[in-house]
C-alpha cells in the first residue's frame, strides 16, 4: 500500500503494509504537491498528511504522532 505523509517537514509518497495491527514501511520518495492537480489528489493529501507524520534518520521512522520508532524493512525481491 501507499500514501502520502510528511517525512522531515518535506511531502513524500510512503510505502508501507500492516500486518497484525503492526505498521512496516518499505521506503518513501519525496514529491512536489505541483505535481498533483486533480481535486481526488490534492484531497488524499490533505486528508492523509493529517494522519501520518514521521522524522525519518539511520534507517528508523519516528512517528511524531503517536511516538512510536519503526524500523525500515525492504521489500523482498
């Protein structure tokens, strides 16, 4: 799955999958919102920004949310 968060202060697209209630992220790339121009975009991010708030350094997200660290975990090739 993906969405849109806010990594460092800067919008990125997060990859990330929930299993058992549990939050893994796969990685993130950070985008321009210009790029975006559909309302159904610019909605989704504003709606998930809200949701999804991380620092990101050494390999480990921060969620600033709800204090939590969680480990950077790779897909699997």
């Amino acid at each position: 799955m993906w969405s849109f968060a806010i990594i460092n202060n800067r919008l990125t697209e997060i990859f990330f999958e929930k299993k058992k209630g549990k939050l893994f992220i796969n990685g993130h790339c950070y985008v321009k919102k210009s790029e975006y121009k559909t309302k159904k975009e610019q909605k989704q991010i504003k709606e998930d920004t809200k949701k999804y708030k991380f620092s990101y350094r050494n390999k480990i997200y921060r969620d600033k949310i709800r204090n939590v660290k969680i480990p950077l975990t790779p897909f699997k090739a």
